[in-house]
C-alpha cells in the first residue's frame, strides 16, 4: 500500500506514519530523514542538498525527487511507503504521479489529518523542555507535574522559538496557501480522506487502521 499523509504541522501525522509502518511493515518516508540520510552517506543529491540546507533554504524539489527516485530504482518501496511531508505543492504531487508511473507504480490514498488551528497551536505552542536535563514535555500528553516546571529537577520550562504561538500561526498560513490545494488535488482523484486528528494518539490510530482496513477491501 502506497499512502500519502497531509495536515498541517503539528496534526500528528508524523507519529502516525512511523506506527503505520510498523504495523503494515511499509517504508516510512519523512522528507526530514530522506535529506539527513542523503547528506549522511555523502551522495551527490545529499551533498547538493547540504548547500541550500547549510543556508536555510527550501531544498529544490528536483533533489527531494531524485533522494525518492533513488529509493524506488533500489526496491525498498516495492512492498508500499507511506510519505509523511511531501509532497508540499501540487507541482510536487504532480511529478511524483509521474515518476511513479514510470515504475508501474500510484498512490493507493492520501490520508489529511484534521485538526483545527485552535488545536495545533495547543499542541506546538505547548512543546516545552529543561534546559538543564532536556526533558520534554508536551500538550496534551506529558504534562509536568507543577506548571512550568521540570519533574526532575524543577527548573523552569523553557519553549523553543519556533514553537512560540506567533511562528506557529506563521506556519499554519503557510500550509493553509502552499498545501492546502493538494487537498483539492488527490479529493479530484477521489483518493481522499479525512481522518479526525483530535483525541488520543490511539484512538486516532485505530481510526486510520479502520480507513485503509476499508480502502484494501473497497
């Protein structure tokens, strides 16, 4: 099985897609550990990617398609991938389509976790750590047990900036104008669907085991 997962930072798909996997023993593709990966081993793309990474720019798409390439010219996509922040723009979804299709292969369904801005910010804005033993904690899972500060060794909590509730909003806009019209794309290609993304990280897995029980017997 071959799936995409949408929704905006923040909505969990990330810790989805990797017990996903697990379950389906499919690859889990993180566009994050594709790049790390690639610079890692030192190959061309990864070399090439580090350049625009090292300066904190988007990395090209052509590279980003040539790291996936790659993977599917080595056949460890053969028995299906979930990809988890890619593709970004409908040009990306696009050209994946078509390399894709050069190796007889097509995305079986896109998954968009839904979760409303109110709820992202909770979560991200609600990311703290130690900044003396790095613990983390998070909304709504871990929480310390006396507020803002750390269990083990009461210091106080701090936030990572692009965690602060202003970037957050600034990222939710981002994904709302860049990506929300791949939505649109794979909902024309009736390869939709919603899964709600608010609750317990099981009660939502057990959803999505659900939908894709469904898609495999549709």
């Amino acid at each position: 099985m071959n799936l995409i997962f949408l929704g905006p930072p923040g909505s969990g798909k990330g810790t989805q897609a990797k017990m996903i996997s697990e379950t389906l023993d499919i690859k889990h593709l993180s566009t994050g550990d594709i790049l790390r990966e690639a610079v890692a081993a030192g190959s061309e793309l990864g070399m090439k990617a580090k350049v625009h990474m090292d300066k904190g720019d988007l990395v090209p798409d052509q590279y980003i398609m040539g790291m996936i390439e790659e993977r599917l010219q080595s056949r460890v996509l053969d028995d299906g991938f979930v990809l988890d922040g890619f593709p970004r723009t409908v040009a990306q979804a696009e050209a994946l389509a078509m390399m894709l299709a050069r190796y007889g292969k097509d995305i079986d369904k896109a998954i968009l976790f839904d979760v409303s801005d109110e709820e992202v910010i909770k979560r991200l804005s609600g990311r703290l750590y130690c900044p003396v033993c790095n613990a983390g904690y998070n909304y709504p899972s871990r929480l310390p047990k006396r507020q803002g500060r750390c269990d083990h060794d009461g210091a106080e909590l701090r936030r990572r900036p692009d965690d602060e509730e202003n970037v957050v909003k600034n990222r939710l806009g981002v994904y709302r104008k860049q990506t929300e019209p791949i939505i649109d794309y794979y909902r024309k290609q009736s390869l939709l669907t919603n899964v709600k993304a608010e609750g317990p990280i099981d009660s939502i897995y057990k959803e999505l085991l659900k939908v894709l029980k469904e898609n495999q017997e549709a």
